[in-house]
C-alpha cells in the first residue's frame, strides 16, 4: 500500500466520518440518537469497503471489455465462442478462485510459498469478504487473458479445465510468493522486497505466459500460415467491438490498480493518473514504432499498445511520478508492437495479441517499477529483484501451464477438430450463432438442428 | 485423344463423346500455358455443340487429369494407390451423393486453380487433398483417390452426409484453408455452395446437410 500524504484533501477525507457523526447527533431526536457502535474507525473502514466493492466492480466490468476486444478479433462465426468462455472464466473462476485460490494466495504462509488457511471462506469477520471479493476478480482477469489468445480453435471443455487450473492454482501460487500472507507469514518474493503493486507480473504475466504454453500446446489457425511459412492475416469481424472492448478494460483499470490500495485513500489520485498516462502513453509508443518500422498505424495496435501501457504501469503506479509513468507506457506500447511481429515470424498465433501485450507488457513494468521508484530511483539491488520476480513468473506460469495443457490434451483434446473450425465455433460448441440474421448464409457450418 | 474421349463419357454417350473428342487439337506448342488456353477454348466448344454450358470448368480440369492420368503410371505419396487398377471407360455416378461430391471438389479445385495459379498443379492439389483427407473412412477415401487419380472416370459409392461426405467435404475445405488461407477459403466455400443450392440440379442444392 503507497504511503498517505496529508494533503487538504486528505484532511477532508479524513475529518469526513467525523463531521458525519457530528450531522447524525444533531439530527438525531432524543429517540433517535447515534448508534453508538459508530466510530470514527467504524467509519473508514465502512469507506474502504464501499471503494474496494467499487474497484471490484469495475474490474469485474474488464471481463466485459475482455468479451468485446475478443470476440471482435475473432471470425463472426466464432463470436458466441469467445464470449462465452470469458463469461465463464468468470464464473468457474469465482468458485475456483472461492475454493483454493484464496487460501493458496492468501492463506497463513508460514514458508513463503504457499498460503496454507483461508478455503472456501466461510464464517469469518464481515471485513475479510470484501478482499476476497475483490482478489476473486483479479484472479478471473489472469486467466482470461488466455482466451483471447488460442481462440477460434481451442475446444471450449478442454479451456474451461486449464482456467479453472489458473485460477485455482498457477495463478494463486505466484500470487502468494509476492503478495501473500494476509493471515500470517509472508510471501520469498515480498520479503526480497519485490514491487508489483497491482499485478503487473502476478495477473498479467502470469496470464500471458500460460497464454504462451497455451499457444504452443494448440498450434495455429488452420490456414493462418502458408505452407512456405508466409502469415496471412486473419481480419476480425468487428473492430468496432474490439474498440469498445479497449475502452472498457482501459476504465477497468482504474479500479484494477485504484482499488489496489485497498483503502479509499488519497493515494489513489495518483495511481489513478499514472494509469491513464501508462495507457495513453502506450498508445503513442506503438504509434511511433509502427511508424519507425515503416508498418501501417493499424487500429488493433494502437489499442494493443495502450492495453500494454496499462499493463505495464500496474506495478509502479503507486511509486512513480507521472513522467516515468509515461514513459514505462511508452516504451510498453511500442515493445508489444515488436513482440506481435516476433511471435508471427515464430509461427506463433496470437489472436488478439495477448502475449506482445500481458507478457511484455507485464515484464517491462515489473522491471520498470524498480527502475523507477520514485523513493528509490535505478536502484540495481531492486532492479535484480524485480528481474527475479519477472523469471519466477515465467519458470512457474509458463512450465506449470505446459504442463498442465499436455496433461489436459491426454483427456480432451485442446484442438477444436477441423469440422468445427470449418463449422464455426459457435455452432459446433454452442449451437448458436452469433449474428443470425446476417449468418443466415453462412455455408461453413451444417443446418442446425433444433 | 484416347484421353480426352475417356474425360468426356462422364458427359456424353459414347459416340457423342468420341465425336466431341475428335474436335479436340494439340496445340502445336508444348508449353503448359499454351497447353490451357487451347483446352479452355476447346471446352467452350464443346459445352456449346453438346449442351453442356455451365460445365466448362468441370470439363476443363477432367480432361487435364485425364491427360495427366494417361502420363503417369503411379501417383505418388498416395497412401491408397493400388497395385493395378483399370480405369473403366464409362461408369456412370453410382449415387447423387457421388454426384454432388464430385461436383463440389471439382468447383473447389475450380477456385483453387484460379486463385493459386502460380502454386496450383493438379497433382499437387491431389496429393493435398488426400493428405487432408485421413479422416475419411478408408474405403471411402480409396475410392474418392481413384477418381482423383483418374482411374476411374467419375466418384462411386455412397457419401452419406454427416459422415463420409462431410469428411471429404471437410478435407477439401481444409486444404483450400491451407492454399488459400481461411478467409478465402470461407468465401469461395459460401460462393460455391449458394451457386449449388441455387441450381435446377436436384443433387445439388441438398449441399447444405454435408456441411
């Protein structure tokens, strides 16, 4: 949590319960006086809480623009496809996350690795639900950054196993080496001191790294690279969508990192303009580099580089000045643009660009974080920590996630058959198709049947 | 000659198609380009004496297998060759299920050959196609490589949708997604089948349920 400045409006803030209190005694008649279970504390948590609830819901709002952003990417034949597997991230997650998660992140961490109390939370004071309520999105964000990644193609039981895995396991693990030990203990990456105030490396790098072990268990598209090796460019269906997906994750955002602080403090002034400025700043910085590679300003990555400007902001936002924000955005947009370029020359097909985005996005900021801590600037010491922290995150996320899919595929195979993709998606795994009316010519898939 | 009479009884009765092969003349040139526009040319003549308009491509790309049927003894890399198999002269479609199988891989080989021109050879098409088509049942797939290799003159057997007929549809979309990338081949797939289904040709417009 960043320290808390006395500034006037944190006295505002500050004085607020007070002066509440003070409105509801004078209101009150002699029947009705102030409970007196009300105290100034009583208060500020009750505040804390409405603000985390609110943070919470905007990040459960990024499932949506998730949706979007996807799901326009995507063929029309696939839309129904995307979203409903973002939708039950979400959903299977929440259980999940309910479950195991909590208490593998968050649990009693006697030895740094693992959190070992705190599952399927039941009967605790009224003040730990919040947490895990809001710690519950978070984990639905880390896993649904793989979706994007392997659609069109991926069999939709077989992806709800591995993100149930995510966000039961791989995400929550990691999470607990740098943020664990809300009941006791703490995390081997939090006690070297390593910075990531909202997740930079523990949901976004995660994420992209089981996005990469994803990519490479389920090959690409049918037909998305010619024989000779050349990538033909599979245009989404809706770049409209894929806007207003961009937009929303981008307001998302603000409660992802504001709410970070767990607190409604002043702090998140700051944070909050440091997001935005990571953000815009990362679409400038793919921007330019498209420019600087000679390649066409394309919407998709321009959008892509600001998702990376958020992205890499997360871990810092709370310790740097608005200027190193920019520029950790900057130089975030503008490496997911070489990073899409590098996984298309690999053969590897990224949809919607989750790896350039999450992965580099997410490294570059967690190292950004320690470069440029306001407190502490281009400390080498806490740049080695954080670079161990960013190779902690890829030795687990990414090994576990091979894993993981190579065991899924021995069950279910993670490939979509050729009928289906031939079919669409939506129709081969859901029965439904995405936009009727104008698919009522679609010949790629049978006659659907009641 | 002899090939060109074997390509055209699919078409034609026997004397309508020897004297409809008569017409055919080897361009002088041996160059393959030269080869094609003599072929297209003839093609059209013949759809227009013999009624059969509308079939151009189809007769074109019959004739060019079964000319390069006759050049060659064994396919290669094709895992259902057998070891000697006559091709009959005239064997008439067994089943409209053929018919439309037939009639549907020729016009995606149609749009293939147009839109992969440089890369595009029949046999190269061929060997695709059957490398594509492994999840077609065996004897159903022996006999679709027969036809492909032009050892028979048209598709036997039964193509039931949503089994054999579907996979080899499957197969060819598959390798038309690989030729011509998937947003082109999503698009001639729609062209072709809204073509079948808006035919006169009963055995074409049930397209739909092999899909």
């Amino acid at each position: 949590m960043p320290p808390i400045s006395s500034t006037p409006l944190d006295l505002f803030f500050r004085s607020f319960p007070r002066l509440m209190l003070v409105l509801c005694a004078m209101a009150g008649t002699g029947a009705q006086a102030a409970d007196p279970g009300l105290t100034l504390q009583s208060l500020k948590e009750a505040t804390d809480m409405v603000w985390v609830i609110a943070a919470g819901a905007l990040v459960f709002f990024m499932q949506a623009g998730f949706a979007f952003l996807e799901s326009g990417m995507a063929r029309a034949k696939n839309t129904v496809n995307v979203i409903m597997k973002n939708y039950c991230d979400m959903c299977f997650g929440a259980v999940a996350y309910w479950l195991i998660g909590y208490g593998l992140m968050f649990g009693a961490n006697a030895s740094g690795w693992l959190g070992t109390s705190g599952f399927a939370l039941h009967r605790v004071p009224e003040s730990q639900y919040g947490s895990l309520f809001f710690q519950m999105m978070f984990a639905a964000t880390s896993a649904t950054i793989v979706s994007g990644a392997i659609a069109e193609r991926t069999r939709f039981s077989a992806y709800i196993v591995g993100s149930v895995f995510i966000t039961a396991i791989i995400y929550p693990v990691f999470g607990s080496w740098a943020w664990g030990g809300l009941y006791g203990g703490e995390g081997w990456l939090k006690k070297l001191g390593f910075i990531d105030f909202a997740g930079s490396s523990v949901v976004h790098a995660v994420g992209g790294w089981a996005a990469l072990a994803a990519l490479i268990s389920v090959g690409p598209r049918l037909g998305r690279f010619a024989p000779d090796g050349q990538a033909r460019h599979i245009q989404g269906h809706n770049l409209t969508l894929v806007a207003m997906g961009a937009f929303i994750l981008w307001i998302g955002w603000f409660g992802f990192n504001a709410g970070s602080t767990g607190a409604a403090a002043v702090g998140i002034g700051k944070i909050a303009l440091n997001t935005h400025m990571g953000g815009a700043a990362g679409a400038l910085g793919a921007m330019a580099m498209l420019v600087l590679m000679r390649r066409k300003v394309l919407m998709t990555s321009t959008l892509n580089g600001s998702i990376a400007g958020l992205v890499g902001i997360t871990a810092g936002c709370h310790v740097m000045e608005p200027a190193f924000a920019l520029l950790t955005g900057a130089v975030a947009g503008a490496l997911s643009v070489i990073a899409a370029e590098t996984l298309v020359a690999m053969k590897i097909d990224d949809v919607v660009g989750a790896v350039s985005v999450h992965v580099v996005g997410g490294v570059w900021g967690t190292l950004a974080a320690g470069l440029f801590n306001a407190d502490d600037m281009f400390n080498p010491a806490q740049l080695g920590v954080q670079a161990l922290g960013c190779l902690a995150a890829f030795v687990w996320a990414f090994g576990a996630s091979m894993l993981m899919y190579w065991l899924i595929n021995k069950v279910v195979p993670l490939r979509a058959s050729t009928l289906d993709e031939q079919r669409g998606l939506d129709f081969s795994e859901h029965h439904e198709v995405g936009y009727p009316e104008f698919q009522a010519d679609a010949v790629h898939r049978g006659v659907q049947r009641a | 000659m002899e090939a060109v009479t074997w390509a055209l009884t699919a078409y034609l009765e026997p004397p309508q198609a020897r004297q409809a092969a008569a017409l055919w003349q080897r361009p002088a040139s041996t160059d393959a380009s030269s080869v094609l526009v003599g072929l297209s040319r003839y093609c059209r003549q013949i759809a227009q004496q013999f009624d059969l308009q509308g079939r151009e491509a189809e007769l074109h790309l019959r004739i060019i297998r079964a000319l390069q049927a006759q050049s060659r003894a064994q396919p290669p890399n094709d895992p259902f060759a057998r070891q000697a198999v006559d091709a009959p002269v005239s064997s008439p479609l067994e089943s409209s299920s053929a018919t439309l199988m037939q009639r549907f891989l020729l016009a995606i080989e149609q749009h293939v050959a147009q839109e992969a021109r440089p890369l595009y050879s029949p046999q190269r098409w061929r060997q695709s196609l059957i490398q594509d088509g492994r999840k077609v049942p065996p004897v159903a797939m022996q006999q679709a490589c027969d036809w492909l290799w032009g050892r028979t003159s048209a598709l036997h057997g039964d193509w039931p949708a949503r089994g054999a007929g579907t996979r080899l549809i499957n197969a060819a979309y598959v390798t038309m997604a690989e030729w011509l990338g998937p947003v082109r081949a999503d698009a001639c797939f729609t062209q072709i089948v809204r073509e079948f289904e808006q035919s006169r040709d009963p055995a074409l417009t049930n397209i739909r349920s092999y899909l």
